[in-house]
C-alpha cells in the first residue's frame, strides 16, 4: 500500500503579520469612520437645525475642522490605514492567481509603489487645502 505524504504548508516570512494587520487595520476603519461621519456629518447639526447655517456640511465649517490638528490626524489615519487595508486586500486576491504568485515580490513592490503615490498626492492635496 502507498504511504501518502503530506507537506506542511509554510507561508513566506511576514504573511502572518500582513494577515493580522488585515484585521486589525479592518476594525480601526470601522471605528475612524464612525468618528469620520459623527464629526463631518452630525457634530454640527444643531446649528444647521437652529438656522444658523443653511446646510448641514458646508466648506467653510470644513475649512475650519482642517485648521485643527486632530481633524487633520483622522484623515491622515483614515488615508494611511484605508490604503494599505485596500492594497494589501488586493495583494491578497493577486497571489491567489498563479501567474501573479510567482512574482510574489515585483507585485508586492508595485502596490507598495501605488500605495506610497496615492498617500503622496493625496497629502499634498490636503497640504494645498489646508494653506
């Protein structure tokens, strides 16, 4: 009778930790977007409700919001975290696909390189926002 032989699998070096930055990157964005939406859309209804502002959300209550450094924290945290959450997700779906598995690192590199480019401009555009 032949003897089956199984190999363990061994997951390259760092996929455990992307794994679990998956989920913990996850959870974050559950609750800065939350704390996103309370802020931007609800923190100010009672002037709009009190007619002291037309709309709910208008630019210069926004302008005002991106002059504080805690606003500009959380959508520097939201940028960071949706990017590498997003891209890491993609990476994920990539590698399951054969010809991309087998330039694990060229793909890698390349959502690293897209994810540094976004968070780049969008920076600069937050930059251009704020002066």
């Amino acid at each position: 009778m032949a003897e089956l032989s199984y190999r363990k699998y061994e997951a390259p070096s760092g996929e455990f930790w992307l794994w679990f930055l998956q989920r913990v990157t996850g959870l974050l964005l559950i609750a800065l977007v939350l704390l996103h939406g309370w802020f931007n859309h609800f923190a100010q209804i009672d002037a709009f409700e009190a007619g002291l502002q037309d709309e709910p959300v208008v630019f210069s209550v926004v302008a005002d919001r991106l002059t504080r450094v805690g606003f500009i924290a959380l959508d520097l945290a939201l940028l960071t975290l949706v990017l590498f959450h997003g891209l890491n997700g993609v990476r994920t779906v990539l590698l399951e696909w054969r010809p991309a598995a087998r330039r694990r690192r060229a793909v890698t590199r390349s959502l690293i390189g897209i994810g540094v480019a976004a968070w780049v401009v969008t920076f600069i555009a937050l930059v251009v926002l704020i002066l």
